[in-house]
C-alpha cells in the first residue's frame, strides 16, 4: 500500500492537501511531501527554498517519489533556465532527481525544462481560491447585481513596471476605473491591508465588479514566460465580466488551454504575441477608443461570460485534477518502462 509523509505548512489548503495525496495513491506512490518550499527572501532572481531530509533506504525504493510542492511562480533568467530547478538539482544524484517531482504553477513547464526531475502542474493557489468561491458563495453572489458606471475596471496591486505604466495610460480614462496598490488605491479595499486572502478581497472590491461593464486585468507576469494564470483573471471570470488581460506572451491561448473563452469577439487580443517591449502599448492602441466610447456595447460577451463562469464553478478544479493526474501516472508508467 502506498504511503504518503508530509511536512505540514499552511500554504498549502485542505482541499490542494487531499486531493493530492488520493493522486498520490492512486498511482501507486509512497511520498515524502514538503509542501510550499518557495520561501522569502528573493535572493539573486531566486526563491529561498528550504529542502526536506529523506532517509537513505527511502530513495531505493522503486515507487518512493520526493514530492517538492512550489506554491508560487518560479523564475526563469532570459526565460532560458530556471534557478530554482538547477538549485535543487544540484543537492542530488542524477538517480535521486529522477525521483523527485515538482508540482508547479507555471504553464507547461516540461516544455522549457529538460532536466530530470520530473514536472507536474498543480496550481494550489488557483485550486484554493475556487474552492473557497464556491464555498463563500452567498458572500459575493451579489456581484452579478449590476450598477453600471464604467466601462472598465483595471486593478493594480502589488507595483510592477508594467502596470505602473498601465495606471499611467488609464487612470485620467473618465470610463473606466483604475487603482494602483500605493498610488491610486480603492478607497474601501487599501491593498496596504491586503492580508493575501483573495477571496475577502473580491468581496471588498465587489462594489467596483458591480460597477464595471469589464475587466481590463493587469496579470502578475509579464516579461518572463512561462507565466501563469492568478486570481486576476480567475475573479474576472467569477464576476462574468468579458476581459482582456495584459501579461506574459500567449497568455490568451494559455487561457484557451485551460477551458476559458477568451473575448476575441469583443477585444482585439491580437497583442497577445508581441514581444514584451510592444505587447502593452499595442494593447491599448487596439483598443482604447472602443473602451472610450460612453456607448459600449458588450452584450456579445454574454454567452461567453456565461460560460465561463459555469466551467469555473462546476469544471476548473476538476480539470487541473485530471491534468495533474495524467502528468503523474505518465511519470509513473514511464519510470517502469
């Protein structure tokens, strides 16, 4: 019978914990879990991570797998190598890395690293936060009442380069509504007392989703690639807003891949495949003076949003299960071969 160790850490939920360890399991795997080993400071472009000690007699045998779990995006320099991945090579034999699997956030990380630990995406962060939607739902089912004053609504948090050259472009904008985590913060929900539970933030903001025809989202990468999809977008979506996201190259066919509709019909995403010197301000030549117009018809985004919304309540967890399931017995009927 499998089995499964775990260093207990509570970045990691309850249902991300389950969940993975019945993945586990069921492929047949006896594992030694450390969960959430990207840890602060950042030093030198990479996490601080802290490894967990496996007995010897553990890595002999043939189903033993060291499950690293990275809770948050790694790094990528010139989006040629991640430092996280070669950290953690080097503190094992070539043997012991065929045995480790990482459960990632980012996109398709197998097709950029070519070592030999084996990658396995499981995003945590976006497994929580939908799971927590559903269950607080009568908390912010009332963001679909809507109270419209806006075509748009483009919120900043955390500062970064491109989207402080974003609330430049769009904070005078008299349609849209844009904030920016220290210079232009909503009033109601200040990001200085954002505490990283999104989903009491969501519902702080709920009076701005309301207000908002849709959602111009500032993802949180935007140079490096492979990227991510964070709650940015996922809320958007939550609030059936149509949305165009401003983030790293190809995250609108990412999006795609991952069971959304993007809004094709309503935005012109054709930006998405620039370079990250042209993606931002091509994104907003193509499509400003749409979102300047007091007259803004969206109402071809319906069917989409609708949509959307029902795959994110009823099929998003479900599909990042079965995509990490695949990986994982992949990796196991491989290593048997």
């Amino acid at each position: 019978m499998s089995m499964s160790t775990y260093i207990p850490d509570s970045f990691a939920g309850p249902n991300f914990n389950k969940k993975l360890l019945i993945l586990l399991r069921s492929a047949g795997i006896d594992s030694i879990i450390a969960y959430s080993i990207l840890q602060r400071p950042i030093v030198g472009g990479m996490w601080s991570i802290q490894l967990p000690d496996v007995p010897a007699e553990k890595w002999k045998q043939p189903n033993f797998r060291l499950i690293l779990h990275a809770q948050d995006f790694v790094n990528w320099h010139k989006n040629t190598s991640c430092p996280e991945l070669l950290w953690i090579e080097k503190h094992y034999t070539l043997e012991q890395q065929r045995k480790i699997i990482f459960l990632h956030w980012d996109h398709s990380l197998n097709d950029c690293y070519t070592g030999l630990i084996k990658c396995v995406e499981f995003p945590s962060h976006s497994y929580e936060l939908v799971n927590q939607l559903k269950d607080r739902w009568n908390e912010w089912k009332d963001v679909h009442n809507k109270d419209i004053r806006y075509n748009f609504i483009c919120l900043n948090g955390q500062p970064k380069p491109h989207r402080n050259k974003l609330h430049d472009i769009l904070r005078d904008e008299p349609t849209g509504y844009t904030t920016h985590g220290y210079r232009q913060p909503a009033p109601f929900a200040p990001y200085i007392d954002y505490n990283w539970n999104n989903t009491n933030n969501f519902i702080n903001l709920m009076p701005l989703y309301q207000q908002a025809k849709a959602s111009i989202v500032s993802e949180t990468i935007y140079s490096d690639s492979p990227g991510i999809i964070t709650e940015k977008t996922l809320l958007a979506i939550a609030a059936k807003h149509p949305f165009m996201c401003i983030g790293h190259i190809n995250i609108h066919r990412e999006i795609a891949e991952r069971g959304f509709e993007n809004f094709d019909n309503l935005f012109d995403l054709s930006y998405d495949t620039l370079d990250e010197e042209h993606r931002l301000d091509a994104a907003i030549d193509l499509n400003l003076s749409m979102l300047q117009d007091p007259n803004w018809d969206t109402s071809a985004a319906i069917d989409k949003t609708e949509r959307n919304f029902d795959f994110l309540m009823n099929d998003y967890t479900k599909s990042i299960e079965q995509r990490a399931q695949k990986q994982i017995y992949k990796i196991m009927a491989e290593s048997f071969d």
